[in-house]
C-alpha cells in the first residue's frame, strides 16, 4: 500500500485543535492566550473542534463527538494540520468509528504524543522501512516495558523495519543496561537490525529528526541494514536507563 505524506506546514496555515482522548477542560489553566501567541509567532492560526471542552466522568467526552471533531478537521480543506489538546487513555475506542477512506483522500499532519499514538499506528498504514522508537513513561517497569517491543515487533509489516531505538528511561523505572540487553535478546526480529538506547527523548519529550523520513526513507532504511548481529548500544556511555 502506498503511503501518503501529508504537505509539510507554511506560515498563514490553519491549524485545528481537537481533544481524541481527554478533554481541554480538565486542563487546571487556560493557557489560551499564550498558545494562540506562540502559533501567531509561527505564522500559524488556531482554530477548535467543537466538542473540545466537552468532559464526561473520565475526563474526556463521548465517542460521537470526538469523532465529529476529527472527521470534521480531516474533512476541512481549510485545515493544513490536526494537534491534540492532550494525551489521555481511551483514543483506541475511536478506532471502529473513524472513516478511513476519508482521512486517506485527505493527508494531514496529525500530532500528538501518548495515548494519541494509538490513531497516528492506526493511519500509518505500513511499518515497511520505518525506524520503530519506543519509549514509556515514569510508571514503567521492566517487565512492563517488555510487552511493549513484543506487541509492536507482532504488528503487520514489522518485519520491514529498519531499526529501534529507544529512549531513556526515568530513574524510577529501574530498568538497568542487563535488564534491557536480556529484553532486546528475546526479540527474534530484532536479532539482525541495529538498536540504540537511550536516547534523549521520552514519553512527553519528542523525538527530533533521527533519521530522513522523506519518500525514499525505506530504501535508505534497506541500504544501510546490517547483515550481521549488532549488540545493543547506547547514546551515550553509561546505563540505558540513565541512571
């Protein structure tokens, strides 16, 4: 399947504001102001789903209305990009609702960190030449963490990846360099791509620009994959967990 990239932002966008998880107003302050300021600054125009500042008893608003608001930001030609108000733990109940055949015939940016990571898996179509990063946040643990590789590395077309990386872990994980060798170890599929850990970036810290990933990142991806084992390797000398 073919992937579509969406068009990269300019100054005088649209920007749409929708809340796929928790609601804005669960928020302890308005913070709008200074969000609009910082955008403007951008060049960038913020505008909001109408159902944003809906809140039900699990902080978050009813599946017809966050699905309202997204169809309605990838169905408005004047809507350059998508960004999520906040992460939250329920964006996968959207998931048998959303129409597809719409959000293909109109590729936008749609960014957001956490539980939004469930719709951006979903829309991306194909692991086929990616770089897989993972990282967890302060209430990981080893043996939490282990599940996360084995759940993705099961993914249709994980098998076309490229490479992990992970990144570091908070102190309070516990996890050590020993713990994280024996957790790669036990992924078959890991066993001839190239792994480096921790690196900085975490759960609500976003990942830079490690790798291109422009249209021909999967054969750039192919080309440097290695045909030998290569052991787990760190950003930087000392624990991956950072400790």
């Amino acid at each position: 399947m073919k992937v579509a990239f969406p068009p990269k932002l300019r100054r005088g966008d649209t920007v749409r504001v929708v809340a796929p998880a928790r609601s804005r107003s669960m928020l302890e302050h308005d913070y709008s102001a200074t969000i609009d300021t910082r955008f403007a600054d951008m060049g960038l125009k913020l505008t909001y789903g109408r159902h944003v500042d809906e809140r039900d008893d699990f902080d978050s608003s009813s599946i017809t209305s966050r699905v309202e608001d997204l169809h309605e930001a990838f169905a408005d030609p004047a809507v350059a990009a998508i960004i999520t108000v906040i992460g939250g733990f329920n964006s996968n109940e959207l998931l048998p609702h959303l129409d597809w055949d719409l959000i293909a015939a109109n590729p936008k940016v749609l960014c957001g960190y956490s539980d939004i990571t469930a719709l951006q898996n979903a829309i991306l179509s194909s692991l086929d030449g990616a770089l897989l990063a993972l990282e967890d946040d302060y209430a990981s643990n080893p043996v939490t963490f282990a599940r996360d590789p084995t759940s993705l590395l099961q993914l249709p077309d994980a098998s076309g990846i490229c490479g992990l990386a992970i990144g570091r872990f908070q102190r309070q994980s516990h996890m050590t360099r020993s713990l994280l060798e024996q957790i790669v170890a036990n992924q078959p599929p890991l066993a001839r791509l190239p792994v480096l850990a921790n690196i900085d970036f975490g759960h609500t810290y976003p990942l830079g620009n490690p790798a291109d990933r422009g249209n021909d990142r999967a054969d750039r991806c192919r080309q440097q994959q290695p045909h030998h084992h290569r052991a787990l390797t760190s950003s930087r000398d000392g624990d991956p967990a950072g400790s």
